[in-house]
C-alpha cells in the first residue's frame, strides 16, 4: 500500500477488510461494493476528480510536497 501511495495511486478499501488506514483518506473507505462501484463510476474519466482524490488522500496521511518544505525553510 505504501508504494501506491508514494505513486500517487488512488487507494481504496472496504471497512471490514482494510489493513492499513495511514495511507487511505476516509472517504476511500466503503461498507460495501455497491458504494465503490458507484465512486469509481463518478470518478473513472475524470482526471481532475481523481487528481483531488489524490490529494484527499495525501492530506489525510499529512503527506507534503518538495515545494511545503522549502516555504518552511525560508
């Protein structure tokens, strides 16, 4: 799972079954296929929408950019 997040690719999972929820934003975790399913039909084609599903993802394992990081060491 980690390696899919250093690369950037969406991660979901299903509440029951998730292992490790550091890299997985809340909204990425469904109770059942049927509300999966109906993300990724809303998602899939849409690069922008997943492009902030991205970041949702990464907001929520506080994950930040090169660029955070030389604002902070101005």
């Amino acid at each position: 799972m980690k390696q899919a997040f250093l690369h950037d690719q969406l991660i979901l999972g299903f509440r029951q079954t998730l292992h490790n929820r550091a890299f997985v934003a809340q909204e990425h975790v469904f109770e059942d296929h049927e509300a999966m399913i109906g993300f990724l039909n809303r998602v899939m084609g849409h690069e922008e929408l997943i492009r902030g599903q991205i970041d949702l993802q990464k907001k929520a394992a506080m994950s930040e950019d090169a660029a955070a990081y030389a604002d902070l060491l101005k």
